[in-house]
C-alpha cells in the first residue's frame, strides 16, 4: 500500500475551483479608526483571528493540483503576461514570439511565486521573534499564530506552484536572500519598523495580483486559484499590519516618530523594489535590453505613475497615523513614490485618473 493509497487526495472539479467573488475578492474587515483604544484594537484582533477561523484555505485540498486544468502546459497561450504586469504591457514583449512570450511568462509566474515564499519565509520568522516577547493575555498572540499558519500554507502554495511549472528560478535580488537571516530579528528588535517591511512586502504583491484578477486576460487555472486564495488572506494580513501601525505610531517618541516618517516611505522603496523588480537572471536568460528594463523600472513615466499607484493605501496609512511631515512628504517625493493617497482601502486605480 502507497502513502497515497492510505492517504487519498480529495476529489477536485475543474468547475469547482471557487470564483473570484469567493475567493479572490475582499472580505469584510475591520474599518481604520486612527488613534483606537488598545480595548477596540483587542476587538479588532479578535475579529481578525476568528475570520481566520472561519474562512480559510489549504494549500493542497483547495487547490486541484491533480485536475488535467491545472497542469502546466508550455503551449499554453495563457502563459502569456498579462498587460497588468509591467513587463506584459511593453513593447518589446508583445514584439517577441509567442514561444519567447510564453516562455518568459512561465518564467515570470514562478519567480514572483518564488519571491512570495521567500518573503513569506522572512515575515513567518519574524512573527515568530515579536510573539516571543509577548505578555499572557496579549491579543496579538492569537492572531499572528493564525497569520503565521496562514502564510506557512502560502510558502506550500507557492513552491509547489514554481515546482509545477519546473523553472529554476531565484526570486528574491541575492542581497535580500543573504540579508533574510537578519531580517526577522526586527520583529523583537524594532516591531514597528518590522510591521512597516511587512507591508513593504505584501502591498506590492497584493496591488499587482489584484490587478491582475480585476482583468479580462485569461491566465493559467493553477495560477489564477493561486492568487484568488493569496489575495483573500492576505487581506486580512494587510488588515493587521494596517491597525497595528495606527494604534501604535502614537505611542512612539519624539525621535522615534521623527525617524519613522523618514525610515516610512525609504523601507517601502527598498523591499518594494526587491518585491516589484525582477531578478537580473531573467534579464540574462532572455536578452532582454538593459534600456527595456530600466524604462520598465522605473524611468519611463506610466513606469512612475504605476509605482505611485502601488504605494497609494501606505500614503493613506502615513497620513492617518501621522507620519506623513514635511520631511515625510519630502523623502516620499525624492524617492518617486509620492503621489495621492486612497481614499479607501484598495481603492482601484482607475479612481484616481477619473478624480483627476
């Protein structure tokens, strides 16, 4: 008898694979209120933690690996990049074969899955290094547990993914894969710095995925249920890390608030370009042009307008928490990621041409 004899998997549809409205979509959250009580904070925590309870997924019973529709096929149109993603609306990919395009999709899929598990990886450390520190009764306890459980079934997700379409790829820049041993430290050293990264890491990845599901392209089945499920806990996730900046930015000191609106906007700058950028090895893999790539990230000027749009909710968050100063609306501007701020949540970014 085979472990799979005694441990059959269970049985999947194509048709069955949860829609975007149920899987991908927001949840209901928590609203923001600036300047909560650490008694609503606690209520906002407890609700997080039982949402977890109540809805969510598993790496290998909602996700049909073994559905003939989820293998990887590399004919596959679909493979091809979605415009919503820089390198999918250039020129010069829609100028190369549909073999190359193909290819470099397959590619692209698996090293942004890739960097998602690695960065995954360093957050799980380092929620593991703040809980560490954390007094009986706290009621983050709880949550980051359910957050750290949640995102070990993501790293499962996203390595079988890379694993299925069977590219060797790198993910992360190699100084972000040789600093991830230092990284989760933060989360008992510097936590508000930490939550700061946190959201660095996760709201490049989450404002790209979205994009990409609110569109008409087809993609892959394998890849389409990966983001579904990515984008409707992550919510949560973003949620998490949102009020716990809000009701502990008033708690900092003069110099560390002073710091923070400095260190804000240059932590999400960094990790999120290790996130949005791809690796060189793409570059060398595919001959694709340095000029190309340097226009893509981000010279050209929709270049810029995109990477303004992906930051729009953390503008939102430093206004409310007050960390947006003259310095902080300075180093914002120096480092191209100034812009508008949301005015809700995951405001699409088409609100903004039309408010414009």
């Amino acid at each position: 008898m085979t472990i799979q004899d005694m441990h059959p998997a269970p049985s999947h549809s194509a048709d069955k694979v949860l829609p975007f409205r149920e899987a991908g979509e927001l949840p209901e959250l928590p609203e923001m209120q600036p300047g909560m009580t650490r008694e609503k904070y606690a209520e906002v925590l407890e609700d997080l933690s039982q949402a977890s309870v109540d809805r969510h997924f598993d790496a290998f019973r909602d996700i049909a690996w073994d559905h003939p529709d989820f293998q990887v096929d590399p004919t596959d149109v679909r493979w091809v990049l979605p415009k919503a993603d820089r390198l999918g609306a250039s020129e010069w990919y829609r100028a190369q074969s549909v073999d190359k395009q193909i290819a470099i999709g397959m590619w692209r899929q698996a090293n942004i899955m890739k960097v998602g598990l690695q960065f995954e990886n360093i957050l799980i450390r380092g929620i593991m290094q703040y809980i560490f520190t954390l007094p009986n009764g706290s009621p983050e306890f709880r949550y980051l547990t359910h957050e750290a459980t949640e995102e070990c079934h993501h790293t499962q997700m996203f390595q079988r993914g890379v694993n299925r379409i069977g590219v060797d790829v790198p993910g992360m820049k190699w100084w972000m894969r040789k600093g991830a041993t230092v990284l989760p430290w933060f989360g008992s050293l510097a936590p508000f710095a930490f939550f700061v990264g946190v959201l660095a890491g996760e709201e490049p990845i989450d404002h790209t995925q979205k994009r990409i599901l609110r569109g008409a392209e087809e993609m892959p089945p394998v890849i389409k249920r990966i983001m579904q499920i990515h984008v409707a806990e992550e919510a949560r996730h973003i949620s998490f890390a949102h009020h716990y900046i809000l009701t502990n930015a008033p708690r900092l000191n003069w110099f560390e608030r002073h710091l923070m609106t400095v260190l804000f906007p240059l932590i999400m700058r960094i990790l999120g370009d290790a996130i949005l950028v791809p690796a060189k090895e793409m570059s060398r893999e595919f001959n694709i042009p340095k000029k190309v790539m340097k226009d893509l990230y981000w010279r050209a000027p929709e270049s810029r307008e995109h990477l303004s749009e992906v930051f729009a909710d953390v503008r939102m968050l430093a206004e409310e928490a007050g960390l947006m100063t003259r310095m902080g609306r300075f180093m914002w501007r120096l480092l191209r990621i100034d812009g508008r701020p949301s005015r809700f949540r995951s405001e699409p970014a088409v609100a903004f041409s039309e408010a414009a």
